[in-house]
C-alpha cells in the first residue's frame, strides 16, 4: 500500500493529479476538510464502483490520524482498484504540515 506525506499530496492536488476522498463521517467532513469527497468508511464497500470510474492518476484516502484512511486504501485495493494510497498521519499531519 501506498502512503503520501502531506507535501507531496499538496504538489499533487495542485496539478490536479489525484481524487481526494475523505472517509470521515459525514458531520466530521462538514466540520472541515482538505477533501471536496466524502464516503465514509461503512458506506466505501458499497459505493467501491463509483470510484472504479474515476480517471486519475491517484485516488486518495484521507481521516483524521490515517488509520481509516489506510483500511479505505487496503479495501480499495482489495477491490481491484490501482493507483491507491493514503495520506501518511492523515488530516491531522496536514495541519502540521500547512498551518491555517
């Protein structure tokens, strides 16, 4: 499985070359996040195909710490999706990273 450190998330966002999916619950990913996408981690076995149809060059997972988000990549995977990873200490390693 693939990890990405925050400032190669970041470089990668802005070149528009991945899909960001926060697997938050919904009212933590209406609190704020670094994601446009939210599919919580229940709901991401059920709706695996949506993203299977996503063009991109990665598709990443993001939580709070990077525990979710790193079981949302293994399933993926598992899923026979490619291109996968999470975002290495998640929303929290963010904040550390790019202060607001």
């Amino acid at each position: 499985m693939t990890e990405i450190e925050a400032k190669d998330l970041k470089e990668k966002m802005e070149s528009g070359a991945v899909i960001l999916i926060d697997v938050r619950e919904a009212w933590e990913f209406e609190e704020g996040s670094i994601s446009e996408r939210n599919i919580s981690l229940y709901e991401l076995p059920a709706r695996i195909e949506e993203l299977r149809a996503e063009e991109c060059e990665m598709l990443v997972f993001c939580c709070n710490s990077g525990q979710n988000s790193q079981m949302a990549a293994t399933l993926a995977e598992e899923s026979g999706l490619s291109n996968v990873a999470h975002l290495k200490g998640g929303i929290d390693a963010w904040k550390e990273s790019f202060p607001s």
